[in-house]
C-alpha cells in the first residue's frame, strides 16, 4: 500500500515539525502495513495536532 503524497498531507507536515525516529519517518512517509503501524500513526497524528496547535497559538 503505497499512499501519495498531496499538499494537505498532515504526514508532510509532520515530518518538517520536528525529527523523528527512522520508523516514524519511514511509517509516516511509506503509510500502514498493519495493526501495529495503525496504532503507531494514530499516536502520532495526535502529537501533531498538539503541537499544530500550539504553533497557531504562539503565532496570535
């Protein structure tokens, strides 16, 4: 399962945010393989939405 990249890609944002662990960078821009991976991405897409709303508070 290959996913493309579009400029809405919350991945993509993700990625320039901060650095991440080879597997983090490697699930975020390859996409899920399994359950484990699944759990893995949704963690991650809540740590980006923290931090996505603590940079549009810092930039009021």
């Amino acid at each position: 399962m290959t996913k493309k990249w579009n400029e809405k890609s919350w991945q993509k944002d993700f990625l320039s945010m901060k650095s991440h662990s080879p597997s983090d960078a490697k699930l975020l821009m390859g996409g899920v393989k399994g359950l484990k991976d699944a759990w893995r991405l949704g963690v991650l897409h809540v740590e980006y939405e923290r931090l996505k709303k603590k940079q549009m508070q810092q930039d009021q």
